[in-house]
C-alpha cells in the first residue's frame, strides 16, 4: 500500500456529533472535552458551529465554549459556518480557522441550510472575504460529495463542478464529506483519481461516517491517492440533523489506533484520547495488549516455530 507517513486528524466530535446529542450538553462539559482532546494532542478540532441557534439549537452556545476552552499551543480550534453572519461571529469569537458547508446535491443543501447550491456559493464567497480580512484559513467542505439521501447518486461531474466553483473564488483546503456513509472504497478512488489531477496544489481532507462500517476501508482508499487530512469523531458520535438515516463519523480512536498500527504518524496520544469517551478500542484495548494465557492453556503452547 502507499500510504502517508503523516496524517494530520481534525477532530469533529464536539460539532458533528454534540449538534445531534438528543439532549443539550452544558456548556461546561463541552468545554471540557474540547480541553481533554488538545490535551491529548488532536492537532485540530472543529469545536462548534456558528449557524441559526433555533436550527441547531444544541450548539447555541457557540460563543461561550470558544471563550472559554483553555488554548494549547499546536491545536487550531476551528468551527463550521454556512454564511458570512456566522463567518462574522466565529471570527469575533477568536476562531483560528473556518469551516464552511455546502452540499453536492440540491434538496440537501436546501434542506440542510435552506438555499440552492448557487445561494450558497455567493455566501460563501462573503465568508471567504471575511476570513480574509481576519487573516483565518479556510476550509471548504462539500457535504454528499459521495451520494445523497434524497438524490441517491450524485454524479461526479456535479461534485467536480461544485469543487470548481469553490477553488475560483480561492478555496485552497477542500473536504468532502460523505454525509450518510453511502460511499465505498472503489467509489473514493474512483472519484479522487479523477479529482486530485484536476485540482493541483488543494490540500484534501476526507469526512466520513461509519454509517454502514465502510469509513476505514474509505480512508484508506483516500489515503492511497494522497489524501492526509482526516476528520473523525470521539466515540463515533456524530450526524446530520438534515440528512435522513446519517450516524456517527468515524470514531477517532479507532482511526487513530489504526493509523498507529500501521506506523502513520498523527502527534496524538492514543491513551490519553482513549480516556476521552468510551469508543471500540476501550472494549478490547489497544492491540499491542496482551492477556494473560488461561489456566487450560499454560505449560501446553507448543514452541514457536522457527
Ligand atoms: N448565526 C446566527 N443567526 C443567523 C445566522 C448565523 N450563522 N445566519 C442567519 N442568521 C439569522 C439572520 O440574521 C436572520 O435573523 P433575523 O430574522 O433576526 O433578521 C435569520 O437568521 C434569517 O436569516 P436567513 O439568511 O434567511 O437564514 P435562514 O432562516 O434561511 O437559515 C441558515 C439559513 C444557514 C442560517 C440555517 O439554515 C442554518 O443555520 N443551518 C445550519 C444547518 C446545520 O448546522 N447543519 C448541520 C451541519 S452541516
Ligand atoms: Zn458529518
């Protein structure tokens, strides 16, 4: 396999995931899981959203988490907006990056931010002014980049098509999201093989959910072709309000023990990130573990072969 040696791991967790908690989080608990992963080293955490408090009324406390997480020098706390206004406020706010949302297919990204995929590109053009002017970078994220749950397929010409309009007004970071967990490996390759020669120069990332427990086998398709940034979330939390059936992303403790397996270097401590919330890797432990031998077992191991 070719893959990275280094991935850098944008935790989403505390957005993706605390948007679509049931019940809201109190502010101090976010806050405090923010803290525990910079603690354990996460070099970016996407650590909110700026969007209308009545729309997503979980993270309606956007402002009072930013102010007060504890800033680790080596951890860039982003948050995700859909329009200048919350472009406006995440800068206020002391946000060291943006993220922006727009989808690959029509009724998602009506249903998700209530405009045409057009409507949106003209906010999103406001955003990037804005980040300019505060001198924060921008990510540009394409939500059903690998198929719709309303559309069902959506045609790579339409996605490379999106991708282009978001590179001409100066995207230089693109993710794309597969929102409901509908892509497969093939169809990862198949659409970076076609992207990445097309856009030279944009850093990638790949957003995945593990809705049908194809997120890993993505990645590493995506990592195949270059890709090096990853977003995952603690515990596998994680979904879309505005997307029927979508699950948890990728839970990051298990990319990060995998990654790790196979020697990919992200900067994070697996314990110390395994100690955040309970994920896969807490049941089993890490893979290095061993278990003491069964008493039925002892004395009768035959010696290994040479
Ligand atoms: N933060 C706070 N308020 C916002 C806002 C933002 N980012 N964007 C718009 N508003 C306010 C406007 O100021 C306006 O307020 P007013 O009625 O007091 O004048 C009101 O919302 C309506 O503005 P409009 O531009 O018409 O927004 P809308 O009602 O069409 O909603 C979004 C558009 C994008 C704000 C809304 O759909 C949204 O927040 N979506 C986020 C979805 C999401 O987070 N999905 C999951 C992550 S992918
Ligand atoms: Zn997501």
């Amino acid at each position: 396999m070719k893959l990275p040696a280094r991935v850098t791991i944008c935790e989403v967790g505390t957005r993706d995931g605390f948007q679509i908690e049931p019940d809201f989080i109190p502010t101090e608990q976010k806050i405090e899981v923010v803290n525990l992963l910079s603690e354990a080293g996460i070099p970016r955490i996407e650590v909110t959203s700026f969007v209308h408090p009545k729309v997503v009324p979980q993270l309606r406390d956007a402002e009072q988490v930013m102010a007060r997480i504890a800033r680790r020098p080596g951890t860039r706390y982003a948050a995700l907006v859909p329009n200048d206004k919350g472009a406006v406020r995440a800068v206020d706010a002391g946000v060291d990056a943006i993220h922006t949302v727009v989808s690959a297919s029509e009724s998602h990204n009506l249903a998700n931010v209530n405009m045409t995929i057009a409507e949106s590109m003209e906010k999103l053009r406001a955003v990037m002014q804005v980040a300019e002017r505060a001198r924060v970078p921008v990510s540009s994220g394409i939500s059903t980049s690998f198929g719709c749950p309303f559309e069902g397929d959506v045609p790579l010409a339409q996605l490379e098509s999106v991708v282009r309009r978001l590179t001409d007004m100066g995207a230089r970071a693109v993710g794309l999201a597969d929102t409901t967990g509908m892509a497969n490996p093939r169809q990862v390759a198949r659409t970076l093989e076609h992207l990445v020669p097309k856009f030279p120069g944009i850093e990638w990332t790949l957003h995945t959910h593990d809705t049908r427990a194809m997120a890993i086998p993505n990645i590493l398709a995506a990592m195949e072709y270059g890709v090096a940034n990853l977003d995952c979330s603690i515990g596998g939390l994680g979904g879309c309000p505005f997307a029927p059936g979508a699950s948890g992303n990728v839970c990051s403790e298990d990319l990060v023990h995998c990654l790790a397996a196979m020697g990919i270097e992200t900067g994070i401590d697996l314990d110390r990130l395994i100690a955040v919330l309970p994920g896969q890797i807490v049941k089993a432990g890490k893979s290095t573990r061993r278990y003491p031998v069964p008493d039925t077992v002892v004395g009768r191991v035959p010696a290994a072969r040479a």
